[in-house]
C-alpha cells in the first residue's frame, strides 16, 4: 500500500498518525481490522468508505474516545513532547442546552476575548444568533456552531466526521474555506465525508475503509484518477461496494 507523504522540506512542523494492526471488536463483531496507516501529510486526509465502513469508529478511536481492542495508534508532533490539542467534530452534533455564545464560551479554555469569540460565531453565520438556545438551531446550524466550537480550541489536530452533511451549498463553502485556512494555519484536518466533489476538493491524501479494513491510502491524485482498490474503484462508479 502507498504511503504518501509531505516533501521532507516541509515535515518539520507535521504531525504525524500511526496505527498499528488496530483493531476493534465488540460484542463478538470485528469492527475495525488489522488497520495500519501511516499519515505524515499535512493538510486534509481524507477518509472514504461506504456506510457502516468503520469511518467513525476509526477516528473516535485516534480521538481516544474508544478504546482499541488490539494494536496501538501514536499520535506524535515533530519535536514536541507536550499533548497534542486535538478536537473533534461529530457526525450528530453534541450540544450544551445553553445560548450559541456560551457553547462557544464552554470550550474556550484560552480566554479568549469576547470579540474573538463573536469573530468565530461570525465566521460560521451564526453571530446573530448568538443569544438564542443552542438546541434551537436547525441541523446545518448545529453542525456550523460544532466546528466553531471545535477551532475555538485552537486544535492542532481535527477531526471532523461528515461536518457538511446537512449544509446548504453556501454554508459547505464556508466550512471548505475555514478549514483550508486552519491548514494554511497548520492544522491538521482528518475528514470524513461522502461527497467526492467535496473530498477532491480538499484531500491531499485518502484513505478507504470497507467493512473495518483499509483497502487503501493514496495520495488524493491517484486515488481519484487511479484508485488502486476494488473497493474503491467501485465506490466512486457508484456501485454497491462488496
Ligand atoms: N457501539 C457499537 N456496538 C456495536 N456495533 C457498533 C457500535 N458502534 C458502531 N457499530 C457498528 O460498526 C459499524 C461501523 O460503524 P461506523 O459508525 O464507524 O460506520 P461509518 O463508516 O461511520 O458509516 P456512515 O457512513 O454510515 O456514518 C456499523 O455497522 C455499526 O453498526
Ligand atoms: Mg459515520
């Protein structure tokens, strides 16, 4: 399986994730499987599969929301012992039965100014609402206010899980722009989603999971003009993917 990577000029400051034959087994299913990759690009990994693939699975387990029954992940800094600030954006949002401000307020662990926090409402369109019950906001709403919360943070790495599911076509270019501008910040963004459009747009590089198994890891180029994977091939043609 190809690897691909950033040029060495620029891997100074990548961080890098390595799974090691991780597995994950529950209740007698095997949900994930032997899986090993190794991504040191920087920017959007992008990671594809069919429903029920694993895709959420996996990265709640690298967001070590779920315990790995087999094998290791590390998730490492170039030159830097310290943890590394990571956040996560979830498939059904997780929101606190307060106001859009004060979300956004319960995640700041920075201390960030008002006007910051107002800037990042402002940056997902939700800054006239800022006083309305969080609850309250449609679905697309919910998933904006779950991103600004998330880079509210200051991540270095995010995750995010079909952050553009129930947007309208406006609202997904906002997210596509903030998250190429956290790249450009060197964030490092693991994103999940089912739009090819979206995912051309923004992978360097793709991963494909099927029934708990990666069947691939190649830079976005190839696999969206030469998938190497059955799998794969068959998922961008639009086919039942076996
Ligand atoms: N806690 C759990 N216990 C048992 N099975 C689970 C659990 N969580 C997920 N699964 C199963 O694991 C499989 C993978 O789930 P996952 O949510 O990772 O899929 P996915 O690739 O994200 O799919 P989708 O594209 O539909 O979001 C599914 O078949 C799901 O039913
Ligand atoms: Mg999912």
């Amino acid at each position: 399986m190809v690897t691909p990577e950033t040029p060495a000029s620029k891997q100074s400051k990548i961080l890098s994730i390595e799974t090691m034959s991780l597995g994950l087994n529950i209740r007698g299913s095997t949900l994930l499987n032997d899986i090993s990759i190794q991504v040191t690009t920087s920017g959007v990994t992008m990671i594809l599969g069919p429903n029920g693939a694993g895709k959420s699975l996996l990265i709640k387990c690298l967001h070590g929301l779920i315990e790995p029954t087999k094998g290791r992940f590390e998730i490492a800094l170039h030159r830097c012992s310290d943890p590394i600030p990571q956040a996560m954006v979830f498939q059904k949002p997780v929101l606190l039965k307060r106001s859009v401000m004060e979300n956004l307020q319960f995640a700041d662990q920075h201390s960030c100014q008002r006007t910051d926090l107002e800037q990042a409402l402002d940056a997902v369109r939700l800054l006239e609402k800022k006083d309305q019950p969080a609850t309250q906001l449609s679905g697309g709403e919910q998933q904006r206010l779950s991103l600004a919360r998330a880079l509210i943070t200051q991540p270095k790495l995010l995750f995010l899980d079909e952050p553009t599911a129930s947007l309208d076509p406006a609202s997904v270019l906002i997210i596509e722009q903030l998250i190429n501008q956290a790249s450009q910040q060197g964030v490092k963004s693991v994103f999940i989603s089912h739009d090819i459009g979206q995912a051309k747009r923004l992978a360097s590089d793709v991963i494909f999971l099927n029934r708990g198994q990666v069947t691939e890891h190649t830079d976005a180029a190839t696999f969206f003009t030469n998938p190497q994977s059955r799998e794969a091939q068959a998922y961008l043609n639009g086919e039942i993917v076996l």
